[in-house]
C-alpha cells in the first residue's frame, strides 16, 4: 500500500491544524492568517501541479488518477484565489476570522476527498465534509439577516438532498452489493438491469445535481449566492460546483457508462432547461450577485450539454471548461467583492458610470462577463466551443442549437451590465473603490488566465483529453 | 414465520410514528414520536443479527440526537412557543407528489429480483462475528471514511460556534 498517494490530503489536514494554531499565536492582526491560508494554498497547488504520482490505494477505494489531478489543480486554485480575495474584504470580527479560513480549508479537503474516490462511502463522506463546511461559512455574517437566511436555506435544502443521494446509494448497494464504483460498473455492464437500480440512478442524478443546481434543484441558488460572503459565494460557485462535475463524471460517464441510454436523454432535457430557465430568470435581476447566481445556472446547463457529449471528447471538454468557468467566475466575484467593501452596495443601479470612475475595474469586469458569455478571444469562447462539439459529436444537434440561442440570450443580460458600467451616467455620488492588494492579485492573475487559455487552449485541452483517454484504459 | 410477523410489526410502529411525527401540532411530541421511530429502526437492525448498529442506533440516535432536539426544543421555548405552527401551505400538492413517488418507489422495489437466497446466506455467515467484523474493515478498506469523519465533526464544531456564540465586536 502506497500511503504516499494521500499526502495531499495529508498536508491539507496539516494545514488546518496549523492555522488553529496561528489563531492561538497571533492576538492582533488576523488578516495574517488569510494571508498564511492563501500562499499555503498556492503552495499546495504548484505541489500537486509537479509532483504528479498516480496509483490506487485500498482495492481501488481511493485513486490518484489524471481527474483528480486536474481537478485537484482547480480546487487548491479556488482556495487559493478565495482567500486572496477574502483577505481584505470579510467582515468576520477578528475572534472568528480564523474559523472563517479553517472552514474553508475543511471544504478543500472535503473536495479533494470527493474527486479521488472511487467508492459510495468515500464519497457521501468526502462530500458532507465539503458541504457542511460551506453551510456554516455561508452563515457567518451571524449579524446579518441575509447570510443567515442563505445559511439556512443551504444545510436544510442540502439536507434534503443529501437524503436523497443517500437513499439513492444505498438502493444501488442493496442491489449490486459493492460500494466500489468498478464493482457497479461491472454491474451494470452485465445488461441484468433491476428497476430499482434505475431509479437508483435518477435518485443519485437528483441529489448530485443540487450541488451543480441544475434545473429544478436550482432554487436554494440566487438566495445562497446573495447572502453569503462574497468570496464565500465565488468559492461555493467554483469549487464546490467543480467537485460535484467530477462525482458527476465518475458516476455517469464513468460508472453508468453501459446505462447511457437511461441517462443521457435525461440529462439532455435537464441541460437544455437549466440553460434557458438560468439564462430567462437572470435578465430582470437587480443585484448583481443574483444576476450571477443565475448565469451560474446557465453554465452549469452548458457543462451538461458535455456530459451528454461522446464520452472521451465529453470528459476532456467538462474539465477544460470547468478550468476556464472557475478563474473567469472567480474574477467576477472578485469585481464584486472589491466594489461592495467599498461602496456597501451590490445593486446593478449603483454600477452606473463605473467606467469613467474606475476605468480598470471595468474594463475587468468586462472581461469576466464576455468570457462567461464565450466571445472569442477569451477562456469562456473555446470552453464552450468544446462542449457543444462534443454533444454534436453524438448527434444532439437540437441540444447545441438551443445553446447557442442561450448563449446569445445570456449576451444580453451581460451586456445590460456593461451599458450600466459604459453609458449611464452616475445617479448618486459613491465612494472611490478602493482595491487591496488580495483583490489586484486576484484580478491580476484570473485575466492572465483568461486570455492565456483563450489564445493557447492547445496545452491544456491536450492534457484533458489525455486524461480523458486514460480513464476508460485499464 | 415468527420472524416475519415481527418484521411487520416493528414496520407498521416505524411508519405509524413517522407519520405521527410529522402531523403532530407539538413540536415536543413530534421528537418523542421520532424517538420511536428511530426505536424501530434499531429493532429491525438487531432482527437481522447487526447487534452492534442496532446498540449504536440506540445509543446515538436516541440517547444522544433525540435528547439534543427536546434539549434544544425546551430552551427555545420562549422563542417559538410550544404550539409553533407547522401547517404546510401546499398540502394537497405535497400529497400528490409525496403519493406519486410512493407508488413508483412500491411498484420498482416490487419489480425487482432481489436475489433473497444469497442475501440470506450472507447474512447468515455475518452472524456470527459481526461486530468484529465492522470493526475490522472500518481500519482497513474504509479507513479514509472513518478519518475524514473526525475532520468533519471538527468542522461542524468550528462552524457551530462560529455561527452560534456570541459575538460582542460584531455587535458595535
């Protein structure tokens, strides 16, 4: 047994040791700690980046395959880019600021456990640490009404879902009695298929895709998004979102690969609604958290038209855009952050004139909302471009044709964003945003990224695509 | 036969106090009813010979959740008062639905070969040393479930207090 393979999740646990320790140590300056959390986890992720070891531990149980490589990369990332973000903006008084942190590192474990397991056990566990981590963050405004609502619409909705993942799991255990996912898959390969394991199916479909909030288990979205801290809101949009795509991957493109034909016009039906029904209810939206928690929805509809894609193309388009959607929502959120720590507001009306005021910031934000609308030259266009090939690849045309109309829809509401930054003239005078040094760092990098992916994609898609190849090779 | 009876019986007090939980007015009847509930789950266990999850369901269920939610129930009191109102607006769109998934859970469970005779054998050869031997594959084959879990309960307790205790500095 190779224990060397879970030294990443080692140094995690280690890390959060350390920083109830720093809290110990430090009386005064707090913001030490996020400092401290953000370089440790950039620390991590170049780490996992080079010292790439792949193996199995406990009878397949446990892998450190190319997925979870790569989406331990975005993971540590998120982190990395979150507590950047978090460190001059959180309005955490200085008693509970390394709490704040310590959750946030337990959910980067959680997640990280989530995509290298192979097994139900490992999974539900991997995934209730990453949750409930997130359900006490999203709450810890405690003296604001908002984040307490958004706290508890999170765990009792989450609560719900879990039940059902749960339920689901178990039936698929009670019928195949294996909780080791190449045992189900040898399962289902046999074509002997019980009733029960299809609803089996449909339970776990239902109680994953409350953590992608796919069309209709997207309601506890707009409210989360909302009240949460904002760093919260973009580490809960990215990493959580990414990690649930893996389980995703692992169950049905993976797991349920022989069943394609239960789960795949499924999914093509959730994917085109999540995509039109995100997209239609961001338009008339009046906050700008709100408006993102919407377009959200509508890109994790166009992750689904992947899923629905050939397999191996499919596999390698969800992971390059999931890459590409984390560091330009990312850089979204940071925007919004910089701009509420400032101004106190996060109302679209109060961005008016944000142009002449703040030509940088607008500028960025531009970029973040054309990269999320895949206009070409920027990360977001080749993702999409990627995805949608890959679902025509199986013949889905219908499916790609109503992305492309949504994508043309959500163009519009972003750019009702940009008229507000670009051409309307300030209404009420609003204090100069002011941006930390976290907050630079943080656009600085996520824009490199973004243009970096959208004028080279080659490297990257080639590494996807390998990662792709190597899953269904035994 | 004897056996059968029984699993009917402890299945028709689960259900029954389930549904008692969630109709009653009295929030504190509803976490008595639950404690039944969880009571038949546990009966059920030790039926089919998992002793030690039945005492596990029994001691940390009932003796640890159930106790925690009257605690919680009676010390909020004030607060919420003991008669809260817990009528569902949509009640007839809930039993629809609630009937709906019902039937198609009934009608699958009851179209599927559940293979009966291997699961007996399995079980019966469980009987004999079960304890030992969840013991045993908790600290091999699921070993990282069984530590992951510390590091939730410390998340959970971290989060807890975070959110719950009170804070003075905030409150200027």
């Amino acid at each position: 047994m190779d224990m060397t393979l879970l030294v990443n999740e080692f140094l995690i646990t280690g890390i959060i040791v350390l920083l109830l320790l720093l809290d110990f140590m430090i009386k005064d300056k707090k913001e030490i700690i996020g400092v401290v959390f953000s370089a440790l986890m950039f620390g991590m992720m170049l780490f996992v980046m080079f010292f790439n070891r792949k193996g199995i531990l406990l009878g397949g149980a446990f892998v450190a395959d190319g997925i979870a490589w790569f989406s331990k990369i975005i993971i540590l990332a998120a982190a990395f880019l979150t507590g950047l973000m978090s460190v001059n903006t959180i309005k955490v008084s200085k008693k509970y600021t390394a709490a704040y942190y310590i959750l946030l590192a337990c959910s980067t474990l959680g997640l990280m456990f989530l995509v290298s397991s192979k097994e139900l056990i490992t999974l539900y566990v991997g995934l209730e640490l990453a949750t409930i981590s997130l359900y006490a963050l999203s709450a810890i405004y405690k003296n604001d009404d908002l984040s307490l609502e958004a706290g508890i619409k999170y765990i009792i909705l989450g609560a719900v879902s879990s039940g059902i993942l749960l339920y689901g799991l178990s039936l698929i255990y009670g019928v195949t009695r294996t909780t080791y996912l190449d045992g189900i898959m040898n399962y289902a390969s046999t074509g002997l298929i019980n009733p029960v394991f299809i609803m089996a199916l449909i339970m776990t479909l239902l109680g994953v895709g409350f953590k992608l909030s796919m069309v209709p288990m997207h309601v506890w979205t707009p409210d989360v998004y909302q009240g949460a801290p904002t760093p919260v809101t973009a580490f809960i949009s990215v990493a959580s979102k990414a990690a649930g795509f893996v389980f995703a991957l692992r169950l049905f493109a993976y797991m349920f690969i022989r069943l394609d034909y239960v789960w795949v016009p499924i999914l093509s039906i959730i994917a085109f609604l999540t995509m039109t029904i995100g997209n239609l209810m961001a338009i008339p939206q009046k906050n700008v958290k709100r408006l993102l928690a919407y377009s959200t929805i509508s890109q994790a509809g166009y992750i689904l038209v992947g899923f629905v894609g050939a397999s191996v193309i499919g596999i390698s388009s969800v992971m390059f855009y999931l890459l590409a959607y984390t560091i330009t929502n990312i850089a979204a959120f940071a925007v919004v952050a910089a701009f509420a720590k400032s101004t106190g507001s996060e109302e679209l009306d109060d961005y008016a004139g944000l142009a002449q005021k703040e030509p940088l910031l607008a500028l960025i934000f531009m970029f973040a909302l054309l990269s999320l609308a895949g206009i070409p030259p920027l990360a977001g266009f080749v993702g999409k471009f990627f995805l949608f090939y890959a679902a025509m690849q199986r013949g889905y045309v219908w499916l790609v044709v109503a992305g492309a109309l949504n994508s043309t829809v959500s163009l519009y509401y972003y750019l009702l964003v940009l008229r507000q930054m670009y051409l309307t003239d300030r209404k009420k005078e609003l204090p100069k945003v002011v941006m930390p040094l976290g907050i630079k760092l943080t656009l600085l990098i996520t824009m490199i990224a973004i243009f970096v992916l959208g004028l080279m994609p080659g490297p990257v898609l080639d590494m996807t695509t390998e990662i792709a190849q190597k899953l269904f090779l035994k | 036969m004897v056996e059968l009876i029984l699993f009917y019986a402890f299945a028709g007090v689960i259900i029954f106090s389930a549904m008692l939980m969630v109709l009653s007015r009295n929030i504190f009847h509803s976490a008595l009813f639950l404690a039944v509930t969880l009571l038949g789950v546990a009966a059920l266990f030790a039926m089919m010979g998992s002793f030690f999850i039945a005492g596990i369901q029994v001691l940390l269920y009932i003796g640890a959740v159930v106790v925690l939610t009257i605690f919680v129930i009676n010390l909020t009191k004030q607060v919420i008062g003991q008669d809260a109102p817990q009528v569902n607006e949509h009640v007839i769109p809930a039993i629809i639905t609630s009937l709906l998934a019902a039937c198609l859970i009934i009608l699958a469970v009851l179209k599927t070969d559940w293979g009966t005779r291997i699961a007996q054998s399995v079980a019966q050869t469980e009987l004999t040393d079960n304890t030992a031997l969840i013991g045993r594959q908790l600290l091999t084959n699921f070993v990282i479930p069984f530590e992951v879990v510390s590091v939730l309960l410390l998340a959970a307790l971290i989060g807890a207090i975070a959110i719950v205790s009170r804070d003075k500095e905030a409150e200027k």
